[in-house]
C-alpha cells in the first residue's frame, strides 16, 4: 500500500496537520479505497477512482445483484480505442461520481463490479465492467461471502476486490453508427487498491477528513499525469 505517500500529498496540499484525527483510538473508523488499473491490448484503459462504502445497496435485497447509486468519486480515466470498434477513438475523462454495479454470475464464478453513469455514457462508453473470473481468488468460498460482495460496499472494500480483478470489459456504441453496443474484454494489468483508515471521533471530523483527503488526491492525479 502506498499509505505514506498519499499522507504526504494531502499535507502538502492543506499545508496543516491531521493530528486531531488521532484522538480516539476506540473510536469508529472510516475506511476507503483508492482504486487503480489499467488494459493495454486492442482497447487502451486506464483509470483512476476512490469508493466509499457509505452508500446503500438499492437492488432491493438481490442476492445476485447490487446498486449502489455515487458510490464511485474522483474517477478520471482515459479510453483508446485502437481497432475502430467504437464510436469513440480517445476518450479522456474525468468525473465527480459515478454509479457502481455489481453482478454475480454462478455457476461461472464470476464477480463484476460495473462502473457506469449519464456523464460516461456522452463519452461513448456504456460501461467499464471490472471483472473477477474466479471467486477461489478472492476467497468468496461460500454462499453468503458471494453475495456480501454483491451486496455490501463495506464487504467489497474491506477485502479490497477491485484490486483482485483479472479482466476488463469496455462496452459502447459501435463505429458503424447503428447505435449497436458492443464490447470488448482483455486482461487487467497491475489492479492497485489503497485502502485508508481514519479514525472518526465525530462526523463533523469524517466529513471534514474525508473533503481534506479528496483534495490530496487530486493534487497527487495532477502531479502524475504532468
């Protein structure tokens, strides 16, 4: 994990310290991912994105699916489409929030966890489908751990999952302009999760960490793609 260095950035950022965070160590904790991947084959992706597990399940207590409504922030990623399959040829995007699905697929034993939203579909991409091909990976031996990670963001953070995927699914209009949507699969390279704990003595103070952390990360996005 790359904790230490994201410490740096966010204090370099608010210039100020986050001792007072440190006040309890009884206290609840709030606890997040910071997600990165990348696919380098005919279709070119890579991206970017923070989730928090505060937003609830609204599937309606599917045990085989999941939505969870501004689940994913600070998403940035850039698309190329290298063998004309899709309407786009460059697609480099940055967006507040996005909508998280997930989708759980027996007997084949595989999880997705779907990004998607109205501000990524006018880009020409209908999803990015983040994909776990064998559950034996991801220790989802049972039943119940399958669908906590369909169901429950806590779960799905946690255990850091998007940091086990093995593939990446792109879909989006086609290039021959029917609206046809089409997709394409190819192995995922170097998935990265970053989890961050931050002791929470009160919710002024989550709140208030949560706005101070955001902001250093997206200085640390700045400094990386100049």
């Amino acid at each position: 994990m790359k904790i230490g260095n994201l410490v740096a950035t966010v204090a370099l950022t608010i210039g100020g310290s986050l001792g007072f965070l440190a006040e309890s160590a009884s206290a609840a904790s709030l606890i997040f991912n910071q997600v990165s991947g990348s696919r380098a084959d005919t279709t070119v992706v890579n991206y970017d994105f923070t989730l928090f597990p505060t937003v609830e399940d609204r599937s309606v207590s599917n045990i085989a699916r999941g939505f969870f409504e501004g689940a994913i922030a600070d998403f940035t990623g850039l698309f190329e489409d290298l063998d004309n399959s899709f309407a786009f040829d460059t697609a480099n995007v940055t967006i507040p929030t996005l909508d998280l699905r997930t989708r759980l697929l027996n007997p084949e034993g595989r999880l997705e966890l779907i990004l998607q939203g109205n501000r990524l579909r006018n880009q020409g991409i209908t999803e990015l489908a983040l994909i776990i091909d064998d559950f034996s990976v991801a220790s989802l031996d049972t039943l119940s751990e399958q669908q906590e990670a369909v169901n429950s963001l806590q779960y799905i953070v946690e255990n850091e999952l998007l940091g086990l995927i093995s593939g990446i699914r792109v879909s989006g209009p086609s290039s021959d302009g029917t609206g046809t949507i089409v997709s394409t699969l190819g192995p995922a390279i170097n998935p990265g999760v970053d989890t961050i704990v931050i002791p929470e003595s009160s919710p002024g103070n989550a709140l208030l960490t949560m706005g101070l952390i955001g902001a250093g990360l997206g200085l640390k996005r700045r400094i990386q793609m100049q």
